[in-house]
C-alpha cells in the first residue's frame, strides 16, 4: 500500500457496527487506544472488515479512513 497521508496507524479491528447505509469502525492501534472511523456498509464489505482483522487508520485533516494490505 502507497498513501500520501502522513498518520497512519496500524491496528485490529475491534468492533463493526452497521447502520443503514454507514458503517462505524473502532480499531486499536495500541493497548486502549481506539480510533473510530466512519465508512460506508460498501467499503466494509469491499475491505472484508471484521473483528479481529488487521487494518490501518488513516488521519487526513478531520477524516478518519480505513485502509488495508
């Protein structure tokens, strides 16, 4: 994977609560530090996102996207 953003924290998928259309992701990037993300039901299916899988939390300005290998 190749990103320009800056902050990207690697993590565990520690939650996946899906709404009707969007989707809230928490990974831990460290022991008791979650990053929650807000994404759309497509991209968690389309990332194959679920408890216990590796992701990355990726910061750009006030945005929190998911991204994975």
């Amino acid at each position: 994977m190749k990103i320009s953003a800056r902050n990207v924290l690697k993590g565990t998928v520690v939650s996946v609560e899906k709404g009707a259309t969007t989707a809230h992701v928490k990974i831990e990037v460290a022991p008791g530090q979650v990053v929650t993300a807000s994404i759309t039901n497509d991209s968690v299916d389309a990332l194959k996102l679920a408890n216990g899988s590796q992701a990355y939390a990726v910061v750009k300005a006030s945005d929190v996207m998911v991204a994975v290998d």
